[in-house]
C-alpha cells in the first residue's frame, strides 16, 4: 500500500549510493527453520478489545511505519513499543505483541515488519521477517529470525513481493538490496542495473505487479518490471524524500523550495499542500488509501488527509 524508506545513513549522507551485494550469492539463499507461530491468548476476540486508550498527552515516539487497517481503515503507526491505532476518540496501543517494529508494511490482510522483539517474548532478536494478522495479535516468523533487522523493506499490498536492503550480513547474505517472491521466505540478490549515478534513499514495492518496484531519492525515481534487476528512469531531476503507491497513485514527498505532496497518475500529477509542520521536521512516513493519505514526520506528528483536507493526530509526539 504505501512505501517509504529513509535510510538511516541519509542523516548524514542525505543519499546512499546504489549498489548491489559485494559478491552476489550464485543460488537463492533460504532459511531452513520451520516457521514458528506465536499467537497472543485472547478470551473471544469478538467480546475481547486488547487495545487501550492512549492516555491525552502521553509521549509517542518512533514511528517506524503507517498506513490504514484493512477492515474499518482506521490509521495505525508501528512504534519503538508496538502498534497503536487511532479511533475517534483518540490513540490505542495494542497491549500484546509490543515489539520494537521496523519496516512496518501494511498489506492486504496483515502486514510485514522486522525489528526488535520485546522484553521476555518467544522471539528471537532480531526478528526477522514477520507477517501480522489479527490487527498485530498473531504474528508468524517467515525467515531470518535472530539474524536480519530490515529497517528499510517495502511490500506489495496485494503481491506481498518484498524488497529490501540489508545493512548487515546474515549467515547467508551479504548486505546488499534483496527481493522476496514467496512472501518473505527466501531471498536473492537484485542486480540493480541503471543505478549506479542515483542516489537510493528508498524502495517501494508495486501493490499489485510482484516484479515492478521503485527506487527513489535525490535525482528522481527509477521503475524496474524484473524485480530490481534492471531500472528505468520514471521521474528526474526531482529531490524524492519518499514514496507511497496504491496501485492507480504514485504519493510522493520531493523537496523543492520547501516539502510539496504530489499524486502521479496516468492522466498526470496533482500537487497537494503539505499541513503546517513544526520547525526542523521532516517528512518520514507516507500512506496512502485511495483519496486518503496519512503522513508521519520526525518530530513524531501524524496527519491525516481526507476529504480535502488535512487534521493533525497527532502533534509532536504528544497523544491528543
């Protein structure tokens, strides 16, 4: 559904220059464990609400990933203490599975997420690759457990094609960029053809194609139809902060003479008007829905756009 990767080397750097593994890997590597299922006791989830209000101005911080719940479309960030939701009345926090999540990725009926596990849990650290379903409260371990922390992974909403950029090496992988076709069990290199002068400071996965995926930074956005092996220039000369897609829509932030919004389609680009955001904050997570968009920034504020119009969330990490 959406996508965005800000890598944490562009803190310093502002881009991380493409490259693929150092030596690529001759066969697709593999996990051998069997996936392992850790389910949350819950008394009749139908009776049972395992979320808790967020009480008015408590600290929210680290938002590692955004977007919208599949079944009543409420928004839900993934922070450094798990995933909180946001209802009319305000902020809930889910009060199991509080992971530490990274590369939070919404998709049809669940999502993906790598990252830390909490305090006395089943999981090893790091995770890996986990998929969620039941709103967070079931979470399965695809690969890579105790061994890769993916902060910058992309999903397809409806492919579930993962790509990603490993930082550090596994007992298999050397760091480099990756792609997943079978739902985050296994993964192999990506060539990454056509990038070399670019700038990479994000991937995005297609919702719907499993072989199309985007990369983005600060010459514009490259498109590959292979699975990363070969890239095409789709936009240029435009500074890219991150990217977001729900199939039809293309969302991205660029910096320009100050942040703009702007929705690609087909027909062509509408620019939207960023909210007001507090002095020094920078755009850093981005989802969209439809005609509806939700925007995380690095003080830790979450706006929503609908209707025409955007309303604040959350401001500068302080619970409303």
């Amino acid at each position: 559904m959406k996508k965005k990767l800000i890598l944490p080397t562009l803190l310093a750097t502002v881009f991380l220059t493409a490259c693929g593994p150092d030596t690529p890997p001759n066969d697709t590597a593999t996990e051998q464990e069997t996936p392992v299922v850790e389910t949350e006791q819950k008394a009749q989830q139908d009776e049972a609400d395992n979320w808790t209000r967020v009480e008015t101005d408590a600290a929210i911080s680290h938002i590692h990933g955004a977007g919208f719940w599949q079944d009543d479309a409420r928004p839900v960030v993934a922070t450094h203490h798990g995933l909180m939701e946001y209802r009319d009345d305000g902020w809930y926090e889910l009060m199991s599975n509080r992971h530490d999540y990274m590369g939070f990725e919404l998709v049809e009926d669940g999502f993906y997420a790598s990252g830390h596990p909490e305090r006395q849990s089943a999981f090893k650290n790091p995770l890996g690759v986990v998929r969620g379903t039941d709103r967070g409260e079931t979470l399965e371990v695809r690969s890579l457990e105790g061994e890769a922390d993916f902060h910058h992974m992309s999903a397809g909403y409806t492919s579930e094609s993962l790509y990603v950029y490993l930082e550090e090496p596994t007992s298999e992988l050397r760091p480099g960029f990756y792609r997943s076709l079978d739902k985050g069990e296994t993964f192999e290199p990506m060539k990454m053809e056509g990038t070399a002068r670019h700038g990479i400071a994000g991937l995005l996965a297609d919702a719907t194609e499993p072989l199309r995926m985007y990369v983005y930074g600060p010459n514009g956005m490259l498109v590959s139809d292979d699975g990363g092996d070969t890239f095409d220039t789709l936009i240029s000369g435009e500074h890219i902060l991150l990217a977001a897609t729900d199939g039809p829509t293309i969302a991205y932030v660029r910096d320009a003479s100050d942040y703009e919004l702007v929705l690609r389609q087909d027909e062509g680009e509408t620019v939207l008007p960023l909210p007001n955001l507090e002095a020094d904050a920078v755009p850093i997570e981005l989802a969209i829905e439809e005609e509806r968009l939700l925007l995380a920034t690095s003080d830790n504020s979450v706006y929503l756009f609908e209707d025409g119009n955007w309303s604040v969330l959350l401001q500068a990490g302080v619970a409303k």
